[in-house]
C-alpha cells in the first residue's frame, strides 16, 4: 500500500508541477524526484500519464515542454481530494 501512495503522490506532483508551467522532461524530473521518488519511478508515472491522456508534449520538436491536458486537471482534483 505504501508503493500506492507514493506513486500517487509522485502522479500529483508531476501534474501539479506541469499545472504552473510547461516544462522538458528533464527538468519535470529533477524537479519531481527532489521531493520524491526515483528515476524508476518518475518513469513508470510519467509514462502512465502519457499514456493516459493527462499529459501531452506542447509541440512537435524534439525538446517541446510538456503540459497538462483538460484530462490530467481534472485527475490531479481527484488525487488531492483523497
């Protein structure tokens, strides 16, 4: 269970994060795995929420920032409502 929460936390931080700003995928995860979780793990979630819709590149070129989708806004209310 701990696993969970962790990860969950790692979602709303990444979201969050994506949420003031768009950001490159290296700076999202210096700036998530600082307060928590690993490369590992920053990874998996931020692959999840690729694929899931919640978050997408903000253009085409190669170093295009990420942000958050409609999607992912509304996922990150749920996250922090639990």
């Amino acid at each position: 269970m701990r696993r969970l929460s962790e990860r969950l936390q790692l979602a709303r931080i990444v979201l969050a994060e994506l949420r003031r700003q768009p950001l490159c995928r290296t700076e999202l995860e210096k700036r998530t795995v600082k307060r928590c979780g690993t490369h590992g793990t920053f990874e998996s979630i931020f692959d999840f929420l690729i694929e899931n819709g919640y978050v997408r590149k903000s253009g085409k070129e190669h170093r295009a920032p990420y942000e958050i989708t409609e999607e992912g806004i509304k996922f990150l209310g749920g996250l922090k409502s639990e």
